[in-house]
C-alpha cells in the first residue's frame, strides 16, 4: 500500500458536497463516478441532499464541508465555491468562473469517436 493511500485512511473522512443534479442520466453517472472513487481512494462523508437543482442559497444553507463537486448552473455557485476557499470543481462541462476547475467533454474527439462507429457498422451518409 503507497504512503498516500495509508494517509488518507488514517485520517478523519472529508465531508465532501456533491451538489450535482441527478435529474439525467449525466449527473447519476457523475454521481455514481464519485461514490467509486471515493470506496477506492479515501474516506468520504457525503453531504448535501439528493436533488435536482441546487443554487447558491441552498448551498450556503448546509453545514460547512471540506470540499465541493459541482454542476453549475448558474454562475453564483462557482463563485460561492470560491469565496469559501475550498476546494471545488464543476462537473457541469463548461467554465464559467474563472480560476475554478471544471471537467468537460471533448466534443470533437467524441464525434470522431461517434462517426467511426457507425463508418465501422457500414453507414456512409452522415447530417
């Protein structure tokens, strides 16, 4: 077991928000992504509650925590997450605060993906 790995699980849980809107399939899977890492890599308390849109209000209304995954909608919660000084990313694709991380797709790489399949499976005449 590495150093880190013994680290993590020698210390309390981080109390981790996960404020991602579960009304489609992309934020249960962000979701589902984040319970794997986290039974893999470190002790997590999850907080927050199951929704499906979360804004900054409701944000500042649950206890504090050590860090924030996010699907921003609005802009005000990244700079909530800011504001807080604690560590954040938005799961929501695109950035729309400046100096917060963000995970996104890459468009192109998925439609080369996409288009490829289907020249594979025999289709020629792509819209």
């Amino acid at each position: 077991m590495s150093e880190s790995v013994r680290k993590i699980q020698q210390t309390e849980p981080k109390k981790v928000l996960v404020a991602v809107s579960v009304a489609r399939g992309y934020g249960r899977d962000i979701v589902a992504g984040i319970v794997r890492y986290a039974q893999r890599h470190g002790r997590w308390d999850f907080i927050g509650q199951t929704g499906f849109d979360f804004d900054a209000r409701s944000i500042r209304l649950l206890p504090d925590y050590d860090g924030i995954i996010f699907m921003q909608t609005e802009p005000t919660i990244g700079k909530l997450a800011l504001e807080r000084g604690k560590p954040a990313i938005s799961v929501a694709g695109e950035p729309w605060q400046e100096g917060l991380p963000h995970v996104t797709s890459d468009n192109e790489a998925v439609g080369r993906m996409a288009f490829d399949y289907f020249r594979k499976l025999g289709f020629r005449h792509f819209a």
